[in-house]
C-alpha cells in the first residue's frame, strides 16, 4: 500500500495544531515505555550513553551538551550499507544532500551538507580536525568515501566558537578508524577485516581490505578500498519531463548522463603509545574520485539535429571529473597529569585538495569540424596546526574545567580554466585562460585562539559553559600576476577580526529530567571566489567584478530544551531560533563605472540584510523489550529574510516542513538477526517567497534492513529502502518554479530529476580474521 499524505491547504493554526499533534504522538512514544524500561535488563542500546568528542574538542556524555548534535557510528554505517554522505544523514531530519543534475555540472555527484537550511560553506567539514575544500559555482564539496570513518559528528547551528570560521549553519566532522577498533577483542596481535557490498542505487560494487597489527608500543592500520558505479537511477521520474516538459531527443528528462565511477581509498595509520601519558597518531589519507560522463544533450547545439555555417551538431561530449583529497597529520596528545595542566593535544596537517574537469566535445559544422576542449582546476592545499589544552581546578564551591588553545592555518587556493580550440577549416588552435568561474590564485591565512570553561555548580547539578575565540583571518589576491582582472577592477587584500562568544547551561531537574539553553555566534569569511572574481562571463558576456565591501556572514543562534532520562529510554525536545546578517548573494546586477567614465551594468556579490529561521526538534528512544527497541525523530523549521533594512520580508525557501523518522529494531539472538524497519513522513511545502515556485507534496517511504550474523567473524547485511516504491520529490526542494522559463531551462536542469530515489536494494557481508 502506497501511503499518500494529500498537501496541506489548511489554515495556519490547522497546520500548527497538526504538528504539535505529531510532536505529542512522539513523545508519548517514549514515555509510553518509560516505566517500564527502567527495570529492563536488556542490553544497552540507547543511544543516550553515545559520547561526543570532536565537536566537543573532549569527551562529553551527548546529553550533556547544551546543543543538538548526532553521533553515527562505524556500526550503523555498516549495518545500513550507507553509500554516500547522502545516505548517511538519511535518517536525520533538519540534515539533508543534494545531488547536482544540471548539464553544467553533469557528473551528478553530491554538492554538500544542508543544516537547519543552511548549506555549501556555511557547513564546516573537517576530517580529524582538518578541513575540507569550499564549494565554488561550478564545484562541490563531496571529498569522501565512508568505508574508513568510525563514526560522523553533525553539530545542528553554529560552532564556531570551538571550531572557527566555516561553522556557521553547523558542522560534520568525521573520525578516521584506529588500529584499536580492529583489536580490540581479539586474542591475537593482528586483525584483518574484509567487506564487499552491492548498492541497486547506482550499481555499484565496493571492496575494501583494513589490516591491524599490534607490535606492543606500537600499532598500525593499513586498509585500501575501491568503489565502481554507474549513474544514478531515478526510476520514478518522468522521461516526458512531468509538468515541465521534455524536448530532449538523445535521453529523456528523467535520467542523469550515462557515467562510470571509480573510487579508490586509503588509510595508513601508526599509532605510538610509549606509555599511558603519551599517543603519538601519523596518518595518511588518500581519497580519488573519477568519473567520466557521456553528454548527450548540448542546450547550444542545432535544435533541428542538422548543421549549418553558424549552428553545430555534437558528436561526441565526454566530460571527465577528478575529485581528489590527499592528508598527512601528526597528533600528540599527552596526558600532563599536573595540577595546572590536565593535557595538551597538538596536531599539524597538510592537505591538498582538487576538483579537476576536462570536457572535449566534437562540434559538426556544415563546412568545419571544431574540437573544443574545456579544463577546470580549483584546487586548495591546507597548512593546520592545532594546539589544544585542558585545565581543571576548584574555586570555592565551582569546579572548572577550561579548553582553551591555538587553531589556525595557511591555505593557497588556485583556480586555472583553459579553453583550447581546433578549428579543421584553418588547422588552427587558439587557447584562452582565465576562463569559467575564474579568480586569481590566493593565499589565505587563519590565526584563532579560544577558551572555554565548563563549570560546574551546585554538586554538578548545574553546568554552565561560557566561551569565546578572536578568530583573525587575512585573504591575499596580489601573488598572482597571471590573472589580470578587468581594468578598475583589481582584485585587493581583505582582512578581518571577530570577536566570537557563546555560553550553554544544562541543570538536571531531577535524577531523570534536565533542562538546557544555549546561546552562541558563528561567521563565515567570503570565499575567494565571492571577492576578487573580476572576468567576462563566458555565456552572457557582461561583467562581473569584485566587491571590495563584502561583509562576513554572522549568525546569533538560540536553543533550549528538555530532556529526560529513564534508564533504557530517552527523550530530547528542543527549539532554536537563528538570525543571520550579511548573508552572501551571488550574481547580483549592479552599476559601476569604469576607468575611463563608462558606466555599465555587471554584476558581483552582496550582502542581504538578514536572515530569521525557527524550528523545533524532537528525538527518544526506549526499549520496549530486552531485544526490541523503538526511536523515533522530528524536525520543523520556518524563516523569513529581509534584502535590504527598507525591504520587505520574504519566506525562506530553505526552511524545512515538518518531517518525522520513526523506526524499530528487533533482535533474534537465537538467530543471530537483527531487523529494522524506518518510516519517513514529510509534510509537503506551503509557502514560498513567491508563488510561481514550485512546491513539494506530502509524502511517505518505509525502509527495512537485516543483520545475519551466523559466526563471530561473518556478517551479512540486507536492505531495501523505498520498500512500496513511492514516487515523491523532497520536501527539502527549492528554487524550481512550477513552469520552466523557457524550454532550454527544461532540459538543462529537468525537475524531475529531483525526485526521490525509487526503490533501492543492498547487500553487504563483512569477514573478520
């Protein structure tokens, strides 16, 4: 049975009354099995005892964060075959990915994280602390593959105070797998774990191998893996191109490119522990994505399939992507002990960076053949060092616990497009640079210290956590003397220094209940893309030219909520409200005037006025029975946003309708299975800055998923998600009218290639030696 919510038309306060409805139902979820779960004696599942470390830069029990922040794990990644970042957060609602489906950017590869409607860089990523490439207009920030994570820290607002620049909307940050997690348990001085998996999605095939080695003070991981897959199949979308149409002729509107992925990954890590005060971690890390696309559909070739003097027919357009993350880190952290100084963890990272394309395509002319080659290279190269220190000590009747510390990088950023050209009617080939997207080659330098103290009052019912950075950043355009910039509109040195602060507070109510509010800033400097492109744009022609007055993004964030705790179960419910100033648009027209007194129309980047998002979130989670355990999560939010201090107030677009994640595990020991079943509910759009955008509908999927454990060392996995293939477009949608703006518009960027994946089928097994 396909089950259909029809789309809401009722009133505001139907609307609110529906999800308060909803939020109740989830609670009473919980408590339902409250009392009860307090005498189970079944085995500790929930996941109220998960302990956060990296966003916490310490140890923290995750309910005693004063923030909302999720742990995924090595365990669930596995047990679920996630694929991607996209189906990693596809069970945490407020979290979403994109997928790119326009012909200028063909390759359907993942754009970036979206938190509480804040996405691309205003989403900090990091892996064991170092950073990931930023996201420019014609790229994307998908520099992972999940097989060597042991677990994923996603932070819901701005983290900045901790973590710096970036963290404005939240942060994801991934933890790289010890040779501990293969020993441990094992009664010999070395493990060895193998794993194969199929995904329906994208068809694709992964293997990996991971070796551990105990040689006493010193241990080692080694571990490599390799994913093959084609494009990925979107089986209830339209070929005819749904409500929008579809005049395409060589493939419909209802597929991606025809493509084939490799994905090659590894992981070498030495871990030195001479003793219990000292561990000593070099890593190595390597990630290379490629992929290579068959386009079929050209927006500027003939319309009518024959050449002539002026219009071509495209022969052949293979377009390749590169994507690759490379990283060597030295970590120590050392166990001071003194009654100063609990410990110092120090860190320096080197980690180079690059989103490579190159696109050859064969144009047929009535008396010429032109071969046309594009090559796009942005790359970012990260110099961090990371000094961390933690100090406890007692005043008066407070127990105080202080991090406090150094954080801080040099990255070079680069940017090289080349178009070179044959023409057979003169044997000629001309190149051009500066091409594409364009900006020069940059230095960019962060130096941030920060402090923060957790104290502790009233016998550790109470804690309150202050905190503050001075985050100085310095971006430099002048070292590149290849890139000339349009004339009166040279690209200039930007600096800037923010002071950033944030307090949290948790008081335990009772042994059960406890109550938590928080309030902290985050910022976000301009990219270099965003403050010192100054080049023609290849399509239209027109200017487009720095803005030497761009302000940094900030935001002011709020959170409060409850949360209780019954043993074997759990409850947390939140709101949060948001206001963000100075937010960065891009291509904005403006008028300027050149050296010479002409005044023109171009267009650059500037700052909207503000920004307001409100939302509640809801979680819990209770053992029912010694091997059956229910969990269930919510999440709303809503907003506006202001151009300009005289402008009207308009509807956010990315905010998010209501959507409820509900799902059950059940045990069978004397099997060795495990079953899981999650139902997704999803409200559909009502609003929207104007009325010609298109709205998603309502919509429900259910997903089911198996562990077959027969011996210790053999594991089986099954899933199918979208069970009853329901077709649906996210309520995560935006920026799609209801009609396209034109026929071009239709078949560059079809609609219905955002719509849901159809039903997918995985299987996975893992073997341990």
């Amino acid at each position: 049975m396909n089950m259909q919510i029809e789309p809401a038309t009722r009133s505001p306060e139907r609307r609110f009354a529906s999800r308060l409805m909803m939020s109740t139902c989830l609670l009473a979820l919980v408590a339902s099995g409250a009392a009860g779960a307090q005498e189970n004696s079944g085995t500790e599942n929930v996941q109220l005892n998960e302990v956060v470390v990296l966003s916490t830069r310490g140890e923290k029990r995750l309910l005693d964060v004063p923030q909302t922040i999720s742990v995924i794990g090595r365990a669930e990644m596995d047990e679920r075959n996630v694929r991607d970042i996209q189906d990693l957060v596809r069970y945490e609602p407020g979290v979403s990915v994109n997928r790119t489906t326009s012909i200028t950017n063909p390759w359907g590869q993942l754009a970036g994280f979206t938190i509480r409607g804040m996405s691309g860089n205003r989403i900090l990523m990091t892996v064991d602390g170092t950073r990931v490439q930023e996201q420019i207009t014609d790229g994307s920030r998908d520099f992972f593959d999940m097989s060597n994570f042991k677990r994923v820290e996603i932070v819901r607002g701005p983290n900045s105070v901790l973590w710096g620049s970036d963290a404005l909307g939240g942060a994801v940050m991934f933890q790289t797998r010890d040779p501990s997690d293969l020993l441990i348990g094992s009664d010999k001085p070395w493990a060895l774990e193998l794993k194969g998996g199929y995904d329906s999605f994208d068809r694709s095939f992964r293997e990996q191998a991971t070796g551990a080695y105990n040689f006493g003070d010193v241990s080692i991981l080694l571990s490599y893996g390799r994913r093959d897959s084609k494009e990925a199949r979107l089986s209830n979308a339209r070929a005819d191109g749904g409500i929008w149409g579809c005049s395409r002729i060589d493939i419909g509107c209802d597929s991606l490119f025809p493509a084939d992925t490799g994905v090659d990954n590894g992981l070498a890590k030495v871990v030195w522990t001479p003793n219990g005060e000292h561990t000593v971690k070099l890593t190595g890390e390597w990630f290379e994505r490629n992929t290579s696309v068959d386009q079929l559909y050209d927006m500027s070739a003939s319309v009518t399939g024959i050449p002539t003097i002026s219009s071509y027919v495209s022969e052949a357009y293979p377009r390749d992507l590169e994507m690759s993350r490379k990283r060597v880190a030295l970590q120590h952290e050392w166990l001071v002990g003194a009654s100063w100084l609990d410990s110092v963890n120090w860190s320096l990272s080197y980690s180079p960076q690059s989103r490579q394309t190159d696109s050859t395509q064969t144009r047929l002319y009535s008396n010429r053949t032109q071969i046309v080659n594009q090559y796009r290279d942005y790359s970012e190269d990260f110099y961090e060092a990371d000094l961390q220190l933690q100090s406890s000590f007692a005043l008066g009747t407070t127990q105080h616990t202080l991090t406090y510390g150094f954080d801080g990088g040099h990255t070079k950023g680069d940017y090289q497009g080349i178009n070179n050209t044959f023409n057979s009617l003169t044997g000629a080939t001309t190149t051009a640079i500066n091409q594409g997207f364009s900006f020069p080659r940059v230095t960019t330098d962060r130096a941030d210290i920060y402090l923060q103290d957790d104290v502790a009052l009233f016998d550790g019912r109470l804690t309150v956590t202050p905190g503050v950075r001075l985050a100085h950043y310095a971006i430099d355009p002048t070292g590149d003397d290849s890139y000339p910039g349009l004339p009166g509109f040279e690209p200039e040195k930007q600096s800037n220094t923010e002071l950033l602060t944030s307090v949290g507070a948790i008081y335990h109510l009772t042994d059960i209940y406890s109550a938590y509010a928080s309030f902290g800033q985050g910022f976000k400097m301009p990219t270099s893309q965003q403050l010192f492109q100054s080049s023609t744009d290849l399509f239209t022609g027109s200017a487009i030219v720095p803005n030497p007055t761009l302000k940094p993004e900030s935001v002011d964030a709020y959170e409060a909520g409850i949360r209780g705790y019954y043993g074997n179960a759990y409850f947390s419910a939140g709101v949060f409200y948001s206001r963000y100033k100075n937010f960065i648009r891009s291509f904005q027209p403006t008028t300027v005037t050149d050296p010479s007194g002409n005044v023109f129309v171009a267009y650059t980047f500037d700052n909207v006025e503000d920004v307001e998002l409100y939302g509640l979130e809801l979680a819990g989670e209770v053992e029912v029975t010694d091997y059956t355990r229910l969990q269930a999560s919510l999440s709303w939010s809503r907003g506006n946003q202001r151009v300009a201090s005289d402008a009207a107030k308009t509807f956010f677009d990315a905010a998010v309708p209501i959507t409820a994640i509900v799902g059950v595990t059940h045990q069978l020991p004397d099997y060795n299975l495990q079953f899981e079943v999650f139902g997704t509910f999803a409200a559909g759009k009502t609003d929207a800055s104007n009325d010609a955008l298109f709205l998603p509908s309502s919509y429900a999927f259910f997903d089911a998923y198996a562990k077959w454990t027969p011996r210790d060392n053999f594991e089986l996995t099954l899933g199918v998600e979208n069970i009853l293939d329901k077709r649906y477009f996210p309520n995560t949608l935006q920026g799609y009218n209801k009609t396209p703006a034109s026929t071009a518009v239709a078949n560059v960027n079809p609609l219905e290639l955002q719509t849901g994946p159809g039903r997918v089928f995985k299987v996975g097994a893992t073997v341990k030696f």
